[in-house]
C-alpha cells in the first residue's frame, strides 16, 4: 500500500468506527414525508399519471411512477378533504393499481396482486405535521431539502454533500450564532478567530460561504455584513461544493441555505428567559397562528432581546431583533408570505488582535489575558442597523406547472471605531509589553435588492420523469465605504491604558472611499430526471454581472468592469430499495472579485472552481437515521498572486491556482424516542498549485476534524422528564498565513460541550409547557489558540455557561 494511501485510508477507518459505531436502527414507522395535512380537493377524472403527480407535488411527496404501468389509465375523481395519501388512492381506485412505501419515504405505484381485493381506503381527517424543504424538522433528521436544487427534494437523493440544522439540534445545544450552529457538522471550520460579536467566519472547504436566507442571498461588505439570528430561523443547511449553476456568483466551497420561520395554521408560542456567563441575558419569543377561523391569514412573530457582556473586558453585546411575518393563503394554489425583520446590534470587536509575544511567543512578563480589551472603550464602538422586508410567492397553475417568486430589500447601516496594537512583524512590543496602536474608522452602507423566479414543471416523457426548473434572479447592490487609518497612541499589553485623547482623523486621508454599484442578472435551466431507480441531473447558467466604482479619494476616478460567465453542473445516482443511494456529480462555480481595490485602474477577473465527488447516502428503510460519506477533489483558479520583483516593486497577477481533496463522513440518527446522535469526521488536504506560495496549505484549513453530539432523555420511570447531552470536537492544526511559517500555525485542540435539561410538565400537570436547560460550552475550559496569522493571535472561547427558562402554550 502506497504511503499516501495509507496515511488517507487509517484515519478514514477510525472515523468510520467512530461516527457510525453508535446503534442506528429505530422504531419509527411513519415515513416523514408524508404529506399528512388536510386540504379540499376537487378533481376530476383525468390521465393517471398527471392527477397523481399533481396530489404528491402539491404535497411534497416523493413519489416514483413508472409511466408504462399508469399509460392509457384515468384517474377516479379527487373531491372532499383528504390527506395526501388518501387522495393518491382515491385517484387509484379501479385502476388495478396501489400505492407502496418505499425507503427513505418514497412511495411507488405496483400493480394490486392477482387475488387481492383492494380494500377502502379511510383517512383520518385532522391536522398533522409533514416536512417540506422550507418548513421545520421534527427531531434531528431532516429528510427533504432544497438546497442545490431551489427543489423540494428528497435529502437522501439529494446527489450532493449537505448538512442541515434542524429546529431541535439548534434548541439542544442552545445555539447563539451560526458559527455554533455548524459545529457539529462535517467539513466547516467556524470562529476561527474565536467568537465574534460582529460576524460569523466560517471556512467551508477551505473557502468562505456564502449566505442565503429564504432563497436569496445576504449582502456581503467589509464590515456590515448581516449577523443572522438562529433564533429565527427553522432550519440551516449547508451545502459543500460549488453552486453557481443555481445560485450564480458564489465561492467554490459551499454555501449556507437558511429558512425563517414560517407562520404556522397550528397556534404556538413560547417565551425564554436566559441568564449565563459574562452577565448573559436574553430573552427569546416567538408567536404563531391563524388570524381568522378558515385559516386564510396565518401570522408569526418572533425576536430576541439581548443585554450582555462577553470574555473581554469592556465590550458589549447587546441585540434588538424582531421578525414579523404574515402568510395569505389566497387559494389552494396559491400562497404569499411576507418576511420582514429588524435587528440593531451595539457591540465591539471580541476577536482581539493580540500580539504574538504574550500568546505565542512566550514573554518573562507573563501572558497576554484572555480578558485584556487592547483598544479603548472610550474611543471603540460597533453600531450596525440591518432591516429587510420581503415576500415568498407560489402559485400551481395545472397539474404540471408551478411558479415561485422570492423578493426582498434589504439595508445595512454601519458605523465602527477600533484600536488595534502594532503587528509582529513592523512594530513589537519592547520588553516591558509597552506597543503603538492604529485606529480603524469605518462608515458602511449596504442597500441590496433581490429578486428569484422559476417555473417548475413535473411530467414524463416516456418512462423517465422530470423535474424540470427554469429561473431567472437579479440583483442590485449599492456600497459605500469609508476607511480612516490613524494613529492610535501607545498602550501596555498587560496592563492597558484607557482615556487616551485619540482624535479621528479626516475623511480626506481616507484609504478607502469609494461607493461601489453592482448589477447581477442570471438565467438557469435544471432537470432532475428519473427512470425506475436511476436518478440524472443536469443544470446549467448564465451570469451577466456589472460593477462600477467610484473613488472620491481619488478625485471621483471610476471603474467599470463586465464579466460573463457560465456554470454547469451534471450529477448521477442510483436509490437503492435498501436505502443506499451512491452518486456521482461534478459541479463549477465563479465569484467576482468582492468589494473595491484601492486602484481605480486596477480589476480583476471571476475566479472559477470545478469538483468532482464522489459519495454515498444510506436511509434505512423505516428509519429516522441519516449516514452520508464522499470523497471531493476541488479546483479554483484565478487566484490573486502577489510577486514582488527586484526593486521591492509588487505586481499582482491571476496566475494562482488552489487545490483541496478530501473524505466527509456524517451521521445524524433518531435512534430512538430517547437517543439522538450526530457524528462528522473531515479529512482534507489543501495545497497551493502555482503561485508564490506554491506546496503550502491553505489558511484556516486542519487536515483532520472529528465531532460526536448525543443526547439522551428519559421518558418513563424516576427520570421522567429530565434529559442529559454530550458533545465532543477536534480540530487539527491550522495556518493563519500563507508562508506557512511557525508564527502562523495554530496547534490541534479538543473541547466538549454538554447539557442538562428538564421537562417540569412531567414533574406536575400544571407546569406543562415549562422547562429548565443548563448548556455549557467548552465545558472543560480548555485554554488554546484557535488561530495565529504571523503578526496576531486569537484565542479560542473560554467556557461558557447559561442557563435557559422556557415556556410554551
């Protein structure tokens, strides 16, 4: 066995052992994709096949029909109230024909024995819960997804690697932010700068992601990016690989598709109380129901109001959000939902930029404390506004076609003054820890409008099905961005001075000023094809993007750049009845250069990514468990190269190249009513191609990760009531900068998280509704660096603990 064989197949198999060791057979029966809600139908005789695609699309079914065995057949007529699965049947009777559960909760049609009578079918008229791609889970297994194909698709045949953070799995473990949220999943790297009050940094194969929320995405800026509120939200999943031939201009990497809450005909409500570490206090509502009996208005409202500190002395983190949202079902085909939400955050910078002595590099005087706020909290602030509104549109037009819609404005208003201490390299501190300081002072203004429509039609042609989505999205983005650099005084790394007089300098030597307008418009074709149990998918798309630059520091100088480019995608699997899915799929990317350079003169070219995977999926049949595994090969070329040429002159070309390869094992399971379990091995190798720094790895990218979360809670006996969870992750070491040098790497680090938790309903009826939750994060408090980059470091979070009340009705 080749030596790199081996070292790629040994810590493979010990992930394997450990992320698939647990037992993952369940009791559970019922297929959760069941469309089990009640509606009106009124249809009449019509050609089998066109009458029964309709029912389980309307529905979010995944049903496999075999055209030959409904050819030249009509439907019975569909009229009264029925659940989807009542009303597949009712259209069956006299056709010789029934419905059969699947894996994975798919549903076939076979003809009826000879001999067999087919009985009546009855339904049970009532409202029950069933999962679409953009509604909640329940548990921790989602089984539907549209992520990759803006499709209500079935994950397990989903020919992609994707993750999703169901409503429970981020309850559970008391998820705050989205860097917590993805912790537990394979092949992402989160707050690798320690946890910032400001942003989520997160590196998805060895790339930043891009954000979605409802089906577009987030503005992206320098410093005035959203910071989305997990609290709203019903679902995460991520995406890994490229993607733009749906989504058009996005990283090679992956992306994150996040769904709000949605209004629900079935009222609830709930209010949580917190209370934890570093003075943490929030409470958390959320409101949802009918407005009138029928059922036509639904409404939702939820937010979070947060007064807190944090690890660093001085620094705040206080959020204002809330999110309204309003849902009109205007008939039976058609439905509109308004999203909207305000959140105002007053916070600072968490993720200080310590110096390497103190942290690092060992100093006589000691070490740098995780505490020590190195800036000023008279001069330091973080104000950023972001609202959005928005809607969601679906109207079905026959049995075949459907039009969807998602539209939403969104703005970010920014205002941010930082001191940061001097780097390693250009101004140490001297031996008494004494160190120069620079201001950062930053104005940013992100107005974004978005817009997506596709048509999806489902037909046969022949003995193959389709999927087929056409789709046209736009979107227009206005920034402005202004950067003051100054002189920030001197302060001691050990014990640092407040109360400097610093004085913010002019907008007149602002580095950056520019206000940058971007203009994208795409146009998208995919089809997802079956035949029996083959599965084809081919897309393809189109961008039209168009910056324009205008730099009043440079005299109102301006840019304009044009650039086109098309992706594709192409994707083959096959379902097995034994609920093993292997597939096969390749996929392409590009992403303009982000944001301005400081040259007016200057631009640069889309960067391109390409991949090849190669994976597999396995739902036991009748299960509530998920195991996914692949094996990727990752390209992206046009990369920013910097050379410097005799004379100390800098000339910045595109000749860079970039490669990672690597193995994602994955398994979330419902073992049983009592037992949850997620568990994720990553194992990658990045590697520059060409460039200066050719052979290095890239930044912020361990060869190997490994996670393990279970929770277990009791349902009978003295226990009743009361549940315990347990997490553990492992994270490899890392290089910051991109010589690779000593300064720059971070070593390896383990931590574990943990929960106790206490249904009170179970201790006296007349507490029903109400619970108690204790999580702590780095339960151990584990000391580490999570990442140097050659002139600072950052620490990782110490522990955390914080304390949950909540009630529900």
């Amino acid at each position: 066995m080749s030596r790199t064989l081996d070292t790629l197949l040994r810590p493979s198999l010990l992930a394997v052992a450990i992320a698939f060791g647990t037992p993952l057979a369940s009791p559970l029966l019922l297929a959760a994709e069941q469309a089990a809600s009640v509606r009106a139908y009124n249809l009449p005789s019509a050609p089998l096949a066109s009458t029964l695609n309709q029912i389980a699309s309307q529905a979010g079914l995944a049903l496999t029909l075999n055209p030959t065995l409904a050819a030249g057949k009509t439907s019975a007529p569909v009229k009264g109230q029925f659940d989807a699965q009542s009303a597949l049947r009712e259209a069956l009777r006299g056709t010789g024909l029934q419905l059969e559960q699947g894996t994975a909760g798919t549903f076939t049609l076979v003809p009826i024995p000879d001999g067999v009578v087919a009985l009546p079918q009855t339904s049970v008229i009532g409202q029950e819960d069933y999962e679409r791609a953009w509604g909640p889970v329940e548990g921790y297994v989602a089984k539907r997804t549209a992520a990759g194909t803006k499709t209500d698709t079935a994950l397990v045949e989903a020919p992609r690697s994707i993750s999703v953070a169901t409503r429970q799995q981020m309850q559970d473990r008391n998820v705050q932010n989205l860097d917590d949220a993805v912790k537990y999943m394979p092949g992402i790297v989160s707050a690798s700068y320690g946890s910032d009050t400001r942003y989520d940094w997160m590196r998805v194969r060895g790339f930043e992601p891009t954000q979605f929320l409802d089906g577009l995405p987030l503005p992206r800026g320098v410093y005035a990016n959203p910071k989305a509120e997990t609290w709203n939200l019903d679902r995460l999943a991520l995406l890994r690989g490229p993607a733009s031939s749906v989504y058009g201009q996005t990283p090679p990497g992956g992306l994150l598709d996040m769904v709000s809450r949605r209004p629900s005909a079935q009222s609830s409500n709930a209010v949580q109380v917190q209370y934890g570490s570093d003075n943490y206090r929030q409470i958390n509502f959320d409101s949802t129901g009918k407005i009138d009996d029928q059922g036509q208005f639904l409404y939702s409202l939820s937010g979070v109001l947060r007064d807190a500190g944090t690890q660093v002395d001085h620094i705040d983190n206080k959020r204002y959000n809330v999110a309204p949202s309003l849902t009109w079902n205007i008939d039976t085909d058609t439905t509109l939902t308004l999203l909207s939400q305000f959140t105002r955050d007053d916070t600072g910078t968490t993720s200080q930029f310590l110096p390497i002595q103190g942290t690092k590099i060992k100093s006589p005087l000691g070490e740098v404390s995780h505490h020590k706020n190195l800036g000023d909290p008279d001069y330091d602030f973080y104000d950023r506004t972001y609202y959005a509104l928005g809607y969601a549109f679906e109207h079905r037009f026959n049995d075949t076609w459907q039009f969807k819609q998602n539209l939403r404005y969104t703005k970010s208003e920014l205002a941010f003054q930082q001191l940061t201490v001097g780097s390693f390299a250009f101004s140490p501190a001297d031996a008494n820890g004494n160190i120069s300081r620079s201001s950062t002072n930053v104005d940013e203004d992100i107005s974004q409008f978005a817009v997506d429509n596709n048509f999806q039609a489902d037909f046969a042609t022949g003995e193959v099905t389709h999927t087929l989505l056409l789709g046209l999205d736009h979107q227009r983005t206005d920034t402005s961005y202004l950067a003051v650099f100054g002189d920030g005084g001197t302060t001691n790394i050990f014990n640092p001075v407040y109360g400097q007089p610093i004085v913010r300098p002019a907008r007149s030597t602002a580095f950056y000023d520019y206000n940058q307008k971007t203009v994208q418009t795409g146009l998208y074709v995919q089809d997802q094809m079956a035949l029996d149990n083959w599965r084809l998918a081919l897309g393809g798309r189109e961008d039209w993007v168009h910056q324009g630059t205008t730099y009043f520091n440079k005299n109102d100088a301006t840019n304009t750049d044009r650039s086109k480019n098309f992706s594709g995608n192409a994707a083959l699997s096959y379902v097995f009845d034994s609920g093993f899915v292997p597939y096969l799929s390749y996929a392409e990317s590009f992403q303009p250069a982000s944001n301005a350079s400081v040259d007016p003169v200057q631009s640069f070219k889309p960067t391109e990514g390409q991949q090849w995977e190669l994976g597999v999926k396995y739902q036991p049949p009748g299960s509530n468990t998920l195991l996914s595994a692949a094996v990727y090969d990752l390209t992206q070329k046009n990369v920013q190269v910097t050379r410097f040429q005799s004379g100390g002159a800098s000339v910045t070309d595109q000749t860079g190249e970039v490669k990672v390869k690597g193995l994602e094992l994955e398994a979330v399971s419902d073992v049983t009513d009592n037992l949850k379990v997620i568990a994720a091995y990553t194992l990658a190798k990045s590697e520059v191609q060409k460039g200066q720094y050719k052979g290095n790895r890239l930044q912020l990218i361990p060869n190997q990760q490994a996670s393990l979360w279970t929770d277990y809670t009791w349902h009978i006996g003295p226990l009743d009531g009361f549940g315990i969870g347990f997490g553990a992750r492992y994270t490899g070491n890392t290089y910051g900068d991109q010589a690779n040098t000593w300064t720059g790497k971070a070593n390896a680090y383990t931590v574990f998280d943990g929960t106790v938790h206490y249904d009170l309903g179970r201790l006296d009826n007349s507490l029903k509704g109400a619970s108690v939750k204790v999580n702590a994060t780095n339960l151990f408090n584990k000391d580490y660096i999570s990442t140097c980059d050659g002139s600072y470091c950052y620490f990782g979070d110490q522990r955390s603990v914080v304390a949950s009340a909540t009630y529900q009705w």
